[in-house]
C-alpha cells in the first residue's frame, strides 16, 4: 500500500489514541479537579459528537456494552465495598441488564407529515452539555446507564455523584471515555470532578453551558433541581407499596413480594417496600413469607428494637441502607439461619419501618378490612410520590381503579418489581425513573429537543 499524508495521519492519530489510554493514569478521562473545566471539557467533546452520525454514535455505545459486561463483577464487587450497599450478585446482573437493554439510538425516531403542502418533520435533537446528579445506592448503574442514553440523543453529560461513591463512579467515567476513544470518539464523553460537593453541584447547576439538570435521589435534591431556573428532570424518593387481595395466586404473591423486595437488598427505588393485604388472605401470605420465603418474623419486642437502630433519632441510618436481614437483625442482637432473607411482621400503617422508605429487607404488612380499605391505605403509603406500586390481584376491575388511584410512574401487575426493568418483563431498563416530573422511566428519547423541520410545497411524492 502506497504510504502518503492521509494514512500516516490515520496511523498517528490512532497510536495517539491508544497511548492516551495506556498512559493515563487511572482517574484522568473525564476527571477533573473544578467542575468549570469539568463543564469545558464535556462542551468540547459534545461539538464533536454533534457532527457524528448516528452510525458513530452507536459505535461507541456497542464498545461500551462489551466493557460493562466485561466489568459487571468488578462494578458490582467496587459497588459494594465502597458504599456497604447491596450485594454482589444482583449488582451483577443489574449491570448486565444496563449493558444489554439500555435503549441507544434506535430510540431517537422521527415523526412525520407528508400532503399537498410539502414535507414537515419532528425530530429529535441534543440538549448539549446535561449536567446529572447520582445518587449512591445504584451509583455506577445509573452513571453507565444514563451515559448511554445520553449519548444516543447526542449530548455530553457531566456528573455531579454522590461523594460515598465516588471511586465507583471514576471508574465508570473512565471506561466510558476508553470506550469512546477506542471506537473513535472523543475523551470526555463523560466528567466529573474529583471531590463532589453540594458547591460544585452549584457550579454545575448555575453553570450557562448546562442546559438541562437531570436529577436522581432522595426528595432534597430533586427540589434543588426544580428551583435551579433550569429545565430539570427530577427522579425522587418512593415507597411502593405491593398491595395483595383475596383473588390472588397467594403462594406466586408472596414469592413475587420477597424476590422483589430482596433485590439488591431492597435498594431500587421501585422495590416492595410494604405489603398491603386484604384480611381474610393475611396469615396465608404471612404462612408463604415465613414457610416457603425464607423470612424472620420480627416480634413486637424486635420491631421496637430495629426502629432504635435503623431510624436512630428519627432519621434513616445510613449504615443500614441496603443491608442484608442478617445484618440488620445481628445488630439488635438476634442471629438466624443464613437462609434468611427479609424481615417481616403485620403492623399499622403509620408504623414508622412502614411509612418509611427504608431500602433495606424490612416488609411490614398492613392488614386491610377489604379491597377498598387496601386501596385507600396503599395510596395513603405512597405518600403522593407518584412512584412505583405493585398489585396482585386477579381481578381486572381493581387494577384499573388502583392504577387511577394511585397513578405512579411504575405499577407492575402480578410480578416482582423488578419486572418494571426488563428483568423477567417486557421493555427497557432506566435507573433514573422521573416520577416528580413526569417523564417515567427515561431513555434516550428523554434526553432531546423537539425539533420542526419543514419543508413547504415539495418532497411530497404521493
Ligand atoms: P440522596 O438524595 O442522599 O443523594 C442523591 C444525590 O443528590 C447525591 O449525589 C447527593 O450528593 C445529591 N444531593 C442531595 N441533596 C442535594 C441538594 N440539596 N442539592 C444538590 N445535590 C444534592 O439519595 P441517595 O441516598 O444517594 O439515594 C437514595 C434516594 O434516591 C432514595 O430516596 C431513592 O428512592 C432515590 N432514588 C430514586 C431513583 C429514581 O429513579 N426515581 C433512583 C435511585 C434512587
């Protein structure tokens, strides 16, 4: 082959990309100290992905799915170390689940007319530079996946994460940047700062360059975001309630119920948090918990005790989110079997491990005199979120009037919460579920601007 300029730039320009990559020292794609060159850096990188095609654009994703199916163990085992949160097999395949149904750009779609007067066309357009806030329980899973949805539609994205889990969050900035260097892209796909603070969060969210603030976590920073003079996109608090009646397969409930609300140690937003069940089904249900579910049954005594701990002086104990039901109840002192899994009991609704989103294997069950007094207790539970709920039910009727009532972003039928993800159901997985705004379970197609392109009398070929 006849060497000439163009090949021996080609050539450079790859040898330049590779030693980027084995050069620099772990921390560096995408990481700065100030959350302005942070901000300058992913504009930078945005001006190029702006002019890639679409094609280019999938290209970096595809490299990135096989680096977070390389890496799920790692993330998943860096996960927990770091933030003592959840555990190692679910935080598996919930990397798996973002590497493989994680929309890309095949959700960007146009919309058109075509008539007499021309050609009118939707499309789907970037924001630019989006600024996004993580919250620590599902810190690299919501990094990777809002990453590649974002970069579908054809933005940058700059991170602002939750300090307990900034490691895990570095390096999933780091393998996005390799990823795209190696398929072609530009570094900085990604950023973050560091040391994330609430002051750099302030940085980035008054910053003129973020033109979208897209926010996932606990009620405090969804209401910064809402006040920030942005446009944002806020993923809140929940508290789903699994509300259970008399028509119910009660043995699939209940199994459904405990496999839900164990999944990464009751982390997801979307999980069970409290079973609602009609009374003439309760001790049945409570027989499959215990019997068949490997649950404990907390007595009134241990109830009083796990409240001491884990909402220690009226607020949630963060060294108890996201433990397993042996830990939690090794410290009130009490040592089970190691098939043990949840913890449950049958209490009030105002009792506060059940009013409270707790994120850990506890499961108070509120028994319901019938249908309508479930339904008027679950909404009461979910506290107006507008969140996740979970029905089992075989009754068609009930549904639809608890889905009216309720009107949550999330409401699975007859099935682990999980389900709502893609895992064991139909559809794609998001980690940022925009319940407060509206959005629902956000994907590519969440991260544009509509856009009208016109074209008046012609193109028309009817
Ligand atoms: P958290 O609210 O403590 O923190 C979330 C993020 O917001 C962190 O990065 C934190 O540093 C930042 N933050 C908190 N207050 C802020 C403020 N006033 N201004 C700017 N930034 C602020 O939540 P967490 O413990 O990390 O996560 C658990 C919470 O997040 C739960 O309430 C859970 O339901 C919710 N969550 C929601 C979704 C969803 O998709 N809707 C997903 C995951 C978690």
């Amino acid at each position: 082959m006849p060497i000439n300029e163009n090949l021996v730039q080609e050539i450079v320009q790859e040898v330049m990309a590779k030693m980027q990559i084995a050069d620099a020292p772990t921390g560096k794609h995408g990481i700065f100290k100030d959350m302005n060159d942070a901000v300058a850096a992913a504009k930078k990188a945005q001006a190029e992905v702006r002019n890639m095609s679409m094609d280019q654009r999938e290209k970096i994703i595809t490299c990135l799915r096989g680096k977070i199916r390389e890496n799920a163990e790692v993330f998943a085992r860096m996960g927990v170390d770091e933030t003592g949160m959840g555990n190692v097999g679910d935080k598996i395949l919930k990397h798996q689940l973002v590497a493989d149904k994680t929309p890309g750009t095949e959700d960007i779609t146009t919309q058109a007319w075509s008539g007499d007067r021309g050609l009118t066309l939707i499309e789907m357009g970037p924001f630019g530079v989006i600024g996004a806030i993580t919250p620590c329980t599902n810190p690299s899973e919501t990094v990777l996946c809002n990453t590649i949805g974002m970069l579908a539609a054809g933005n940058t994205v700059v991170f602002n994460p939750h300090p307990g889990a900034i490691k895990t969050t570095i390096y999933a900035i780091n393998l996005v940047n390799e990823a795209s260097l190696e398929a072609g892209g530009p570094d900085n796909i990604a950023c973050t700062v560091e040391e994330p603070t609430m002051e750099t969060s302030a940085v980035m969210m008054k910053h003129k360059d973020i033109p979208l603030i897209v926010a996932t976590g606990g009620p405090g920073v969804v209401t910064a975001v809402l006040s920030s003079g942005k446009r944002g996109i806020g993923a809140g608090a929940g508290n789903p309630p699994a509300l259970v009646d008399e028509t119910a397969d009660i043995e699939k409930a209940a199994r459904d119920i405990i496999n839900g609300c164990t999944f990464d140690n009751n982390l997801p937003c979307i999980a069970e948090k409290e079973v609602v069940a009609v009374s003439s089904i309760v001790d049945e249900l409570m027989h499959y918990f215990i019997n068949e579910n490997d649950c404990y049954l907390a007595s009134e005594e241990e109830q009083q005790k796990l409240v001491d701990v884990v909402l220690k002086g009226g607020r949630l104990n963060r060294k108890c989110v996201g433990r397993d039901a042996r830990t939690l109840l090794s410290m009130i002192g009490v040592t089970v079997p190691s098939n043990i899994r949840c913890i449950v009991f049958e209490g009030p609704k105002e009792h506060p491990l059940i009013t409270t989103e707790l994120m850990m294997p506890i499961l108070g069950v509120v028994r319901a005199k019938d249908f309508d007094d479930a339904l008027e207790q679950a909404v009461w539970l979910e506290h107006g979120n507008r969140h996740s709920a979970h029905i089992h039910s075989k009754n068609v009727d009930r549904i639809t009037r608890y889905a009216k009532a309720i009107d949550t972003a999330i409401l699975v039928k007859n099935g682990p919460s999980y389900a709502a993800l893609g895992f064991g159901g139909e559809g794609y997985p998001t980690f940022t579920i925009a319940s407060r705004t509206g959005e629902g379970l956000t994907a590519a197609h969440t991260f544009t601007k509509s856009r009208r392109c016109v074209m008046s009398d012609a193109l028309c070929i009817r």
